[in-house]
C-alpha cells in the first residue's frame, strides 16, 4: 500500500547534497536543466520549452510535497520524487508499506556518482524513518545510467512490463525493488 508522504519539513543531507522541497526560487535553475534535451526524455517527459511550463511543474512539485530539490552548493541540480508506485500493476504487495522513487539530474552533473548519493540517503530516509517495508523503482531498458544508479543503490529485478510516458510513448520498461531486509544487510556497505 502507498503510504502518505509529506516532505514539506524535510531536509536531509550526504557528502556533497542537500535534499530538502523546492520553492518558487528554484525555478531558474529547475528550467536550466528541465530545458536540455536529453534529460526529461530518460524520465519519460519532454524538455520544457519556456520557463512558464517549469514554473507549472514547480507548483506541483510544492503542492504535492512528494519531491525533492537536489541542491549541490548553491544550486538545484536535480529531482528526486517519492511517488505513489501502481498498486493495481503489484498486488502482492498489498499488505506492504511502500512506494516508488524517480530521480533526474542536470546532464552537467552525470557521471559524478551524485544521483546514487541522493538515491541511498532517501532509501535511509524512507526505511529508517518512515519505516517502509519496500521501495519500487524502475527505468526504461535503454537508460543504462539510471539501471547502474539502481544498482549501486541495492535495487534487483522484480518484473519486466511496458511504460506510458507524459509523451504518450510506450518504453520497455525494467521494474526493480529494494526490502527493508535487502536494506539491512547492504546499509553498513555504504
């Protein structure tokens, strides 16, 4: 089952990130990356194409509380979003407490081992404080980057189905999981 999620109050930190919600005052930032072709496509969206289409996903992301700013330094570099995971498409874990994550990242900071930080602190996050039983994320087959993220992070394979995207395409899609018990025995790892 999807639990509620409120991060409005949340700030979490690693090595070089702080993970904490957006506000109207990212938006510049949010647009620099949102824009570059390349980036949404790996997440199954297309650029944004004028600041006013990331100013609408903004106020989402601050209405919703779901998603978080990944704020290197100075500057928003990315998103991380706790989402609600398809319960129809999973009804095994009915009786779970759980839900999905997604993640993008301006293509300037690709390669730094920056998004696999951000990944393992909200799995600390979501296990050790919310006490959640299970963790879904998934990637399109052909994003590489975002399948070694979610090895790096534990993740294994639990399914291969089909994706529609915001863009209305249908991607093979890889779903993995991650148990609070796989959890305990890679955390002292990190």
């Amino acid at each position: 089952m999807n639990v509620p999620i409120d991060l409005s109050n949340v700030v979490l930190t690693t090595t070089r990130l702080i993970l904490r919600p957006w506000t109207m005052d990212d938006l510049d930032d949010f647009y620099e990356y949102a824009r570059v072709d390349g980036v949404g496509q790996m997440a199954g969206w297309e650029p944004h194409s004028s600041i006013d289409k990331s100013k609408e996903i903004l106020t989402h992301f601050i209405e919703e509380k779901k998603t978080f700013a990944l704020q290197y330094h100075t500057k928003v570099i990315g998103s991380l979003g706790i989402e609600p995971y398809d319960e129809t498409k999973y009804p095994d874990f009915k009786e779970d407490r759980a839900r999905e994550i997604g993640y993008v990242l301006s293509k300037d900071f690709w390669g730094k081992g920056l998004m696999p930080e951000s990944v393992k602190r909200v799995i600390q996050y979501l296990f050790d404080d919310l006490h959640l039983d299970l963790i879904f994320c998934g990637h399109f087959v052909s994003n590489r980057q975002s399948a070694r993220v979610q090895e790096k992070c534990g993740f294994h394979h639990y399914k291969n189905d089909q994706y529609t995207t915001r863009m209305k395409t249908v991607e093979d899609h890889i779903q993995n999981i991650l148990t609070y018990d796989d959890y305990l025995k890679i955390k002292n790892q990190w």
